[in-house]
C-alpha cells in the first residue's frame, strides 16, 4: 500500500499566505472601486447642480426679457394687445455656453379665467357660469361640469341645488379625502381635484382655460373680486364662441381668422362680423395685463422649464406675481 507524504510544511505556509494576499487584494479593489463610484457619483452631483444653477439663471434672464418686450409693445401701442406684436413671436431655440435656451408668452386674458366664476358681483359670476358652459358645449364636454367648479371656488356647505355639484360632503369620503377649496384657484391643475374633471376632460380644457386673480397686484386691501376681461383679439374660437349663446362654431372661427388681417380696433368690429353682442356680464377688452411665459433652459443634461405668471401694470412696466417649475 502507498502511503501518501504530507507536504513540507513551508510549502502549505506558502499557500495560506497566497489566499490571504488575494483575499486582500479583492478587499482593496472593492473597497477602490467603491471609492472612485462614490468620487464619480459627486462629481455629478456636483456637475447637475451647477447646470441646474446655469439654467435658472437663464431662465431668469428669459423672464427679463419678456418683461421689455411687454413693456416696449405697451408704449407702441397701449390700447391694443394683439398677436401681431412682438411679445406673442416664439424665441427660438437660443445657444448660450454649454446649451441653448428658448422661450414663449402667452396671453391669458385670451382664455377663461375659472376664477370668474368666484366674483364678488353677483352678474358677473352668474354670466361666468353661463359662459363656462356655453365653452365646454363648445368642446363637446358635459356643461353641467361648471356647477362642480363653481362650487370649488365660491363658499358655502351646499352644492348648486341645479346641479350635480358637489361641496365637503361628497369630497370628504373619497379616498384620500379633502376638502373644497372655497375660495379662487391658485393653479389651473386644481381642476383635476373638482368633480367630474378626468384627465381627458382636463387636457381638453387646457388650452382655453387659465387662472387669474380676481384682485390685481397692488389694489386696496378689500378690494371686491372682479371678473378679468377676455381679450378678443387673442382669443381662441371657442372661447369667442363663449361670448354668447348666438355665437357658432364657423362663425367664431371666422372671426379669428378676419383679425389675423387686422386686429381688432373696438368691440364693434366683432359685433359687426358676429352680428351679435357678448352676453350681459360678460367683459371683454382689446388689452390685456396678464400674460404666461414659458422658457426652458438646457445645461449639458440638466433642463428647467419655468412658468411665470406676469402682469403688466399702467405705463407697460411688468412684474412676475408666481413663478412655477415643470408644471403650470
């Protein structure tokens, strides 16, 4: 029978020394690798937020700009805002070191203002309401929606007794539960609190809705809530349809398309064109002082959109009242 020999003992020495320095080198390189991760991973933090910075200040520098632009179209011509002027011309896509900035303005007084419906005047809320929903027949969406959002914003415990409203009864036993605002909207997305409003009701509703306060910077304190004017000379077709029950379809669109001609220069040129006059209570202007910018600013992979509610006051100088980013 063989009889197998024991290694000498330096040599099993040896290999225990060997499994150790490789169990030390594969710490050292885990413990390396995570390092240069963690080293790397700073560097981008530090690299985002920096950009991030950049496009803020960017963003920042946009709103300036549309504030002289409002400003310089005021003092060409102050008794008319139209989109033939200067502040409604997209900025297009600018470079600036290390990305590229653009920008665009809206005219919110050519859409609806849902807080209209909150007016302290008795008429003008009650003409808003009719409006509200002479504009979602217009879009081919129920107009019993209004009463839901007219009882958002106004007070009081009970729902519109014409409707299917609802107040804190009905919002408190969803889930989660809330309550009623009872009070004017401060962000158009609120909508999508009110009953009756789904996303696709809401994504319809966009593009002619907007939120405006009822009282203007700078007013009394208890100064009443006034209705805001639509615009006619910025106005979309169906929030011109809106104006009154007698207005269609064809014939708002035609007037939209008669100002792209010529603005505007009274309200009697569209009554002349519709052969009809906004309903009572319903106030319309050719100015308008709140307008919506919208810039996007790119830094490397960073970007910022940035929404700025601003008014133009008396003698065209302009202020940002809300600043908002990503979403409206």
């Amino acid at each position: 029978m063989r009889i197998r020999r024991r290694a000498p003992a330096p040599i099993r020495q040896r290999g225990v020394a060997l499994l150790i320095a490789l169990v030390i080198m594969a710490i050292a390189a885990t413990l390396s690798t995570g390092m240069i991760w963690n080293r790397e991973l700073d560097i981008r933090r530090t690299a985002n937020s920096i950009q991030g910075d950049q496009a803020l200040e960017y963003a920042l520098g946009a709103e300036a700009w549309a504030e002289q632009i409002l400003r310089r179209d005021y003092l060409s011509n102050q008794n008319n805002t139209n989109l033939t002027q200067d502040w409604a011309m997209q900025l297009p896509p600018l470079p600036v070191a290390g990305g590229s900035i653009t920008g665009q303005m809206e005219d919110l007084q050519g859409l609806f203002n849902i807080n209209n419906l909150a007016s302290s005047n008795v008429q003008e809320s009650t003409a808003a309401l009719a409006q509200f929903q002479r504009l979602l027949i217009a879009l081919n969406l129920d107009p019993d929606i209004a009463y839901g959002v007219s009882d958002w914003v106004n007070p009081g415990n009970q729902p519109n007794p014409n409707s299917d409203g609802a107040k804190d009864e009905f919002y408190s036993q969803l889930a989660p539960p809330y309550l009623t605002a009872e009070q004017p909207m401060a962000s158009i997305s609120e909508l999508l609190l009110v009953k009756g409003i789904t996303p696709q009701i809401y994504a319809a509703l966009l593009p002619y809705v907007c939120v405006l306060p009822l009282i203007h910077p700078g007013s009394q304190p208890g100064a009443p809530m006034r209705s805001t004017a639509i615009n006619i000379n910025t106005a979309p077709a169906p929030v011109i349809a809106s104006l009154n029950a007698g207005i269609t379809t064809s014939a708002a669109e035609a007037a939209v398309q008669t100002r792209l001609q010529q603005p505007y220069q009274s309200l009697n040129d569209l009554i002349r064109l519709l052969n009809i006059t906004p309903a009572v209570g319903v106030p319309t202007s050719l100015t308008s002082s709140y307008f919506q910018l919208t810039a996007q600013a790119k830094i490397g992979g960073t970007q910022i959109t940035l929404y700025s509610l601003l008014y133009r006051i008396s003698g065209g100088a302009t202020i940002a009242i809300r600043r908002t980013f990503g979403t409206v």
